[in-house]
C-alpha cells in the first residue's frame, strides 16, 4: 500500500474516522484520570510490591515512553498499510483502558518515584502517561504493537522486549501495582480482538 492509495474517498473517510477516535478516547481518558485522582482511596497492599526495592527508573518509564512513541509514529509512516487500523485499535486501548481507570481508582502506592519537573517530564504529565493504574498501559501498548506487527519478526520481538521492559521498570518505581502489569497482555489481546472484529477491512490492508 502507498500513500497514493490513500487519496480515495473511502480511505480518506476511514483515516477520519480514525483520528476521531483517538479524539474521542483521548477526552474521555482525560476526564476519567482527573475523575480517579479526585476520588482515589487509600492504596492496597501489593505482593511483589510490599518486596521490591524502590528503584527510580524515570529514564525509562518517561524517556523510554516518549521515545517508542515518536519511534511508532515514524514506524508507521514509513508503513502506511498499518496506520489505519493501528490508529483504530490504539483509540479503542485508550477508551477501555480508561473505563477501567475510572471504576479503579485506588490511591498511591508508597513510596512511589513520581516525574520530575524538567521539560520532558511535563510533556510526559502534559500527555497523561502518568494517569490511573489498571491496566499498564507502559506494558499494553507495546504488546499491542507487537500483535499488529505480529508477521513483522524484528518488530514483534522488539515491542515484546519494550512490553516487559516497560513492566519491569513501572513495577520497580512503584508506580503500577502487579496486577496492572500482569493483566495488561490479557486486556490488551482482547483488544485487539475485537478491532479485528470491528474493522476487518483495515485489517486486510495488513494482510494483504
């Protein structure tokens, strides 16, 4: 697929549709973090986290998130076959995964490394990457990408890497609670699931 094809009214309709989405879930992500953190409660008690030591691993958590974003954004301009249903499936992740923010909304965890307040840590705030708890989406988004570039090997086993590096580390600055961390594959295979179900034909561009 080449950007030229994508100079038909019905792509030119689909990538609307797509960056309306990710509108739409980005708002609806913003007023369920604010929502949760007026109305946290205290924080729970935590298995791996009531024994892991407190590390501060910023330099991953906000550097590293920031740039696998600008690297995915670039990844799929130079594979225009994947934008469409990439964008769809990422607005979708968005929308459920703040859902769930919104009905768990538990309070800090002790302890927990939070950013500083250099640029790129306000643009990470300004982004809302540091909102809500259930799921991770530090582990969920890299696992979704690894599932659309699934037949992509070097892709697939790159985004996995970032899935469980990105696990580690939010685990480790205490700033996710296990069960965020460990569901976060599960949710985030059920929600690619249903894009494919919801949008097939963005789906065959892929295939094709």
């Amino acid at each position: 697929m080449k950007y030229k094809d994508f100079f038909t009214k019905e792509k030119i309709r689909s990538l609307c549709v797509a960056f309306l989405l990710i509108s739409l879930a980005l708002i609806f992500q913003y007023y369920s973090s604010a929502y949760s953190t007026r109305n946290s409660s205290r924080f729970v008690g935590d298995i791996f986290l009531d024994n892991l030591p407190v590390v501060n691993m910023n330099g991953v958590i906000i550097e590293g998130a920031l740039l696998t974003i600008l690297g995915g954004v670039i990844l799929l301009l130079c594979k225009p076959k994947y934008i469409l249903f990439t964008l769809k499936a990422v607005a979708i992740f968005i929308a459920i995964r703040a859902f769930f923010v919104a009905v768990t909304h538990l309070g800090i965890y002790p302890d927990q490394i939070v950013p500083g307040n250099d640029l790129v840590d306000r643009i990470y705030l300004a982004l809302d990457l540091q909102a809500g708890y259930f799921f991770s989406a530090h582990t969920g988004l890299p696992f979704l990408m690894a599932l659309i570039f699934w037949d992509k090997r070097f892709f697939r086993y790159l985004f996995m890497t970032l899935s469980f590096v990105f696990g580690v580390s939010v685990l480790l600055a205490h700033v996710h609670y296990s069960i965020d961390v460990f569901a976060a594959p599960f949710m985030t295979y059920s929600i690619f699931k249903l894009a494919q179900y919801l949008f097939p034909d963005d789906y065959k561009l892929i295939e094709a």
